[in-house]
C-alpha cells in the first residue's frame, strides 16, 4: 500500500486554507472540502487532514478540549 508522502502547502494554498477555515466552515461538508481540494490543487486527504489540524490548533488556542463533544459542565 502506498502512502501519501506529507506535503506542505504552499502560500497560496495555505491563503485559501486559511480563508475557508476562518471565514467559511471549521467544519467544512464533504461537497464544500472536494471544492477546496480543486481550488488549491490538493488532495481531498490532504484537505480533511489540514482541516483538523487547523481546528486542533484553533481549539487550543481558545482553550477549548481538543475534541468536539467532550466539555463538560
């Protein structure tokens, strides 16, 4: 089986990431990430694996758990 090799994404691709995620959908639906991945020329793995990434990083830094679904009161 061969595996994805890491890539990292461009400036660019990271401007359209980064705009998607800030000011589109944390959570984007499959139709919505398969548009990403085209516009920036990624895979849709590659996509998925940016987003949650993305969005471990944004949970950190406003404190929250690292997983959805998991505050408690």
């Amino acid at each position: 089986m061969a595996s994805e090799k890491p890539v990292t994404p461009t400036e660019e691709q990271l401007e359209i990431l980064e705009y998607n995620f800030c000011k589109v959908n944390k959570h984007p639906d499959p139709t919505t990430l398969c548009l990403i991945a085209a516009e920036t020329g990624l895979s849709e793995e590659q996509t998925l694996k940016w987003f949650k990434q993305r969005l471990a990083e944004w949970r950190k830094s406003e404190g929250l758990p690292s997983e959805s679904g998991s505050v408690r009161d």
